[in-house]
C-alpha cells in the first residue's frame, strides 16, 4: 500500500514538472500567449458583406449552414452565435471566424442577419 502511494506521488510530480518545463526562453522567464494571438478588426456590422451557405462536405452527409466573411472579436462572434442558435433553435459553433449552425437555416439566418445590420447573401446552389 505505502509503495503504491509513493508510485502516485512519483507520478503526479512529474507530470507537474513536464507542464511548467520551459526549454528556452529569450525574452524574460515568463511566456505570454497573448503576444502570439493576431488581432482582429472588430468591424461594425454595416461595413461586413457574409456569405451564408448550406454545406454538406466533410460533414457525413449532415448538412450544416456555414456563415463566411465575419471580421469581429472572440466574444462578439460567441454573441452572434448564441442569438442564431437560440433562432434556429439548432447548436452550432464557432470555426476559424465562420459561424457554424447545424441544419440548413439559410433563409432564417439571412433574414436574422439583416435584422442585426449586416449585409449577407445566400451563396451556393
């Protein structure tokens, strides 16, 4: 029993150690994420041209309506999202700066869109 629990203590503080390991460090002794993020425009919703488009591809054959063209922050895109969703009454996601809505809501989203300011446009067959 004692060997038993020396063995998880052993464990735990290696994995603590393999976490925290910094190989090399040029500038200062405390990495920052932030510094390596881009920044993105945060354009009001006027001045955005979107494309919202029903995709299967990639998909298993589920069909998923994918809105392109967003220029706007983490936390606006998180926003928009919750307020499609909760219109469509669908989940969905967010995938580098594309709106994700699961099921084909072209028509709902368009007119959703255009309600918030934004110019978007059905885009594909």
């Amino acid at each position: 029993m004692e060997l038993m629990r020396n063995y998880s203590e052993i464990n735990m503080t290696k994995d603590k150690k393999s976490e925290n390991r910094v190989v090399y460090s040029e500038f200062g002794t405390k990495p920052n994420p932030d510094a390596m993020q881009r920044g993105t425009a945060n354009l009001p919703p006027a001045q955005q041209d979107l494309r919202v488009q029903a995709s299967r591809k990639g998909r298993k054959g589920k069909t998923v309506t994918v809105i392109k063209g967003l220029q706007a922050n983490a936390e606006t895109l998180a926003d928009l999202l919750k307020q499609l969703k909760s219109q469509c009454g669908a989940g969905g996601t967010v995938k580098d700066q594309e709106i994700e809505i699961q099921g084909d809501h072209t028509q709902t989203l368009v007119q959703v869109l255009s309600k918030l300011g934004y110019k978007a446009k059905i885009s594909g067959g």
